[in-house]
C-alpha cells in the first residue's frame, strides 16, 4: 500500500480534533486497521469512513470505546443477515 493510500494519525486527530489514544485504542480493538510506517502511525483511507464513524460516536453522542464496540457487533451482524436475507430471496425467486 502506497502512502498516497494512507494519512497520518496526528494529521487525523488534529483536523478532527481527537486524541490519539483514542484511535489507537479503537485500533487495538479491532475496530480499525493502523500501520506503522516510517515511525509514523498511518490509516488507510479506506479506513476512515469507518473512523469518521466512530469520532461522531465517541464525540457529538459521548459513547465510549465499549460502547462503540457493541454496536459496531450489531451492526455487522445486521449486514450479515441482510446479506443472508438477500440470498434467501434471490433462491426463492429462481425456483
């Protein structure tokens, strides 16, 4: 992955004023993907919708890391279903 494809962690927090701590906690979560590259912390962007995501949870609804955990659970588990929703149905319309 090229760094075109990456942005710096403290570039991140800066521009949407959050600690690092708090990424790098998402981070060892599981929630998100961070690479250390060149003794810079960096985030793929396509990483940051999903960052994006979780700043707004964390910042304009005030839900903490465990919080956060839970419901991105949830939600994957309702895009999975969905998906399984979706197979049922395409099977039922081609018998």
């Amino acid at each position: 992955m090229g760094t075109e494809e990456m942005i710096s962690l403290q570039q991140f927090c800066f521009h949407h004023s959050v600690e690092q701590s708090f990424v790098l906690s998402l981070s060892e979560s599981g929630l998100i993907e961070v690479t250390a590259m060149q003794e810079e912390v960096c985030i793929p962007v396509n990483e940051l919708p999903r960052l994006e995501k979780f700043v707004r949870m964390n910042t304009e609804m005030e839900i903490n890391l465990e919080g956060i955990e839970a419901i991105a659970h949830l939600l994957n588990r309702i895009d999975a279903m969905q998906e399984e929703i979706k197979q049922l149905t395409n099977k039922l319309n081609g018998l």
